[in-house]
C-alpha cells in the first residue's frame, strides 16, 4: 500500500471539509420520486433530481425493465460489434429519432460517453471545433480529447454571445470543416440555447451544427420533443446528443441522433462503441417504454410546465431572486460555495432535499441551490418547498 499517495489524498479531502465544501452522498432507500425514503431521515422531498416526467418509478416504465430482464438477461456481456447488439437497441434506436426528429440514433451507457466519443470520431486535423462557454463538462472533455488525438484546432465562444461565435467562425473561414457544439438547456442556468439563431450561423458559416439536449430531452415543447421542438426547428440541429439518465425514465444511457451516416461512422470509429459493453438490454427496455409513455402522455410533460411556472411565480413572491427562466431548473443564487451547501443542509432538517452548486461548477460568488421540477410533485409538495426554502433563507441571513 503506497501510504504517501493515500495521505495525500486525504489532505485533499480535509483541505474541502475545512473549506465547508465537502460533498457528502444520501442514500436513498425506495425509488426516486417526488418523495423518498432517505436513510437515517426517513421520508423527504426530492427538490433536485433530472426525474423530469416522473418516469423513475412509473410502472409501465419498471415493468418495462423487468420484461426486459426476463427476455435478454442480465447483461449484453460485449460491444456493441462483437456480439453485444440486442434486438431491443435497435427498437430504441428507432424510437429516440422518431422521438427527436432526426435520421437515426445510436445508443451509449451514458451522455456522457455519447459525447465524450463524438467529437474525435467526426473530425481531422486542419478542422475547427467551437464550444460555448458553459457547456457541459462532458463536451469539454470531448473537445479536449478530439484536440489531442486530431491536433483540430479548437475554440470557446462567450456563453451564448453569437457574435463572439461569428467573429471565432470568420477568423477560422480556413478550416476544412466546423463544428459548433452547444447545450439545448444550460444545466446550471436552466436557460435555453439560441437555437434559430445558432441554426443560421451554422447555414452562414458551413458548420456542424452539434447540440446536447439532455436537459431538454422529455421537457422542452409541447410534446416533449426538446430545444428544437421548442423553437418549432425540428429537423433542423444537424446532431442532437441526450441522455436517458433524465426525463426518459432516469436509469442511464445516452444517445447521438442525426444522419444515419453518422450513427454508422459511431458504429465504425467511436472509442466508448468500440471498446465498452452496449447498453443493458434492462434498461434500452425501460428507456423505450418511457418514449413510448410521452408520446401516449403530452398531459405529463404539460404537467411539468406548469409545475415549474408555479413553483418560479412562488419562489419569486417568497422574496427569492431566481435566475430567469422558461425551464424547470430554477436555480436560487446565494453566492458563497459554504453557504449554499449550509442551506442546502438546513433544508434537509426541513425535509426538502436539494443541492446547493458552488465552485467549481459555477463561478465564484454565484453558488447556487438549484431547484428541479418534477411533474410528480403535488402543488402541496411545491407549497411545502417554497415555505421550507423561505424560512431557511431568513433563518441563514439569505432573506432579509
Ligand atoms: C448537459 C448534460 N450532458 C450530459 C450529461 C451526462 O449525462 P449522463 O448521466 O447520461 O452521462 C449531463 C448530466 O449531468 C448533462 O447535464
């Protein structure tokens, strides 16, 4: 045992319980939904989870699965090309670009890995990669990954500054090819991307145009069809990435959906496909069914517009500034990391259980609690969290 390394990692860990900003994990004892049993507290409010639709626990979603089990096991025990393709992927497959109006889709065991493969899969040296500024750690990752396999030159654009865009776009007019990755709904902000506009400057500058929709996926336009059904621009992103560890029955997975020739270039060249076990045959079921669910169920995702606009209106009566916004993150800034973790504790007392964010995962001084809707909260659920979330900010000195 290398006692160094292990006294070093535990400075580390003491360095982020001194500085209050120490993550510490609940475990959860029943399934996720509006309420759950959290051991060691027993019943509480779930004010912070991606269980969008409340899916996680619908039972033709769980029937779904255990269907699933009973017909194709455990596990795929391969990838995907080997001999890890079930009959249920390519059922999936299908559902995910009906659902989300492109070509084909191809399914990974996370959005993460969805993303994380794409961007190295589709581009050589000589091509130009473009990120805004606060998208999702796993296009970072992506990006960074493609620059170092490829040497693709790449590129951060102002967080939704589309002349920031064009400017980085015209002094890269050069490049072979160039791709514009964005975020349909910005995780930490719950704001939404330009989608129209980031269209045309893609059409004007001959780029890729690449968007992970995982916040938006089951949640955004009428039908639940995401940012670009939102916009009324379906068929129209040239890539849609999202996961299925959210809206669509929260288990995990993830998609890339566009051409077909794309899905087959995943097939042939994208590291997580070629070197990882497909998706649990369990889950491709659950996910399917949860397709299937929202588009027998347009009355859920309405439920869950409505949820977040009542909760926003209340929150804001209750004396709270919440970032704008027409999505169900309403994140309420408190500014120290210390002190949104401190609420975010004095809440669980409460019984309401949601995160407080601080650096790094946003900025300095912009520490938030970020409150997630859910259609399966009751208005008696979100009245409760709006009193419980007021008290708690006068009692922390938030709310005067
Ligand atoms: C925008 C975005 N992309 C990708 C992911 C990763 O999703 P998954 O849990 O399926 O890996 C997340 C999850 O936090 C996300 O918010």
């Amino acid at each position: 045992m290398n006692q160094t390394f292990i006294s070093d990692l535990q400075s580390g860990l003491d360095a982020l319980k001194a500085s209050g900003t120490y993550k510490k994990l609940n475990h959860l004892a029943s399934p996720q939904a509006a309420r759950v049993q959290m051991e060691g507290r027993g019943e509480v409010l779930i004010l912070s989870s991606n269980n969008y639709l409340g899916l996680c626990d619908e039972p033709s979603v769980v029937q779904a699965g255990i269907d699933g089990l009973k017909k194709f096991g455990a596990g795929t025990g391969s990838v995907r090309f080997i001999c890890g393709t079930f009959t249920v992927h390519r059922e999936l497959e299908t559902a995910i670009a009906r659902f989300v109006g492109t070509e084909a889709s191809m399914s990974y065991v996370s959005a993460w890995n969805a993303n994380e493969g794409l961007t190295a899969s589709v581009v050589e040296e000589g091509d130009f990669v473009i990120s805004d500024a606060l998208n999702h750690a796993s296009i970072i990752d992506s990006i960074r990954l493609a620059k170092a396999i490829t040497k693709c030159t790449t590129a951060v654009y102002k967080h939704s500054d589309l002349d920031d865009l064009v400017e980085k776009l015209k002094a890269n007019k050069g490049a072979k090819r160039r791709l514009i990755w964005t975020d349909g709904v910005f995780s930490m902000e719950g704001s939404i991307a330009k989608l129209p506009e980031l269209i045309q400057v893609a059409k004007d500058h001959d780029a890729v145009l690449i968007m992970d929709d995982s916040h938006a996926t089951g949640v955004l336009g009428e039908l639940g069809r995401g940012t670009a059904e939102h916009f009324g621009v379906l068929g129209e992103v040239d890539v849609i990435t999202s996961t299925l560890g959210k809206a669509l029955g929260g288990a995990a997975g993830g998609f890339v959906a566009g051409p077909a020739a794309l899905c087959d270039t995943l097939t042939q060249r994208s590291r997580p496909q070629l070197f990882s076990n497909a998706l649990p045959p369990t889950v491709a079921a659950s996910a399917l069914a949860s397709i299937e669910f929202i588009e027998a169920h347009p009355e859920r995702v309405r439920t869950l517009r409505e949820n977040a606009a009542w909760f926003r209106q209340a929150i804001t009566e209750a004396g709270f500034k919440p970032l704008d916004g027409a999505t169900p993150i309403v994140p309420i800034i408190i500014g120290e990391t210390a002190d949104a973790i401190k609420m975010s504790e004095m809440l669980l007392d409460e019984g309401i259980f949601v995160t407080g964010f601080g650096f790094p995962v946003v900025p300095h001084g912009t520490a938030r609690l970020r409150c997630q809707i859910s259609a399966a909260h009751t208005r008696e659920d979100l009245d409760y969290a709006v009193r419980a979330i007021k008290k708690v900010g006068q009692k922390a000195g938030v709310l005067k």
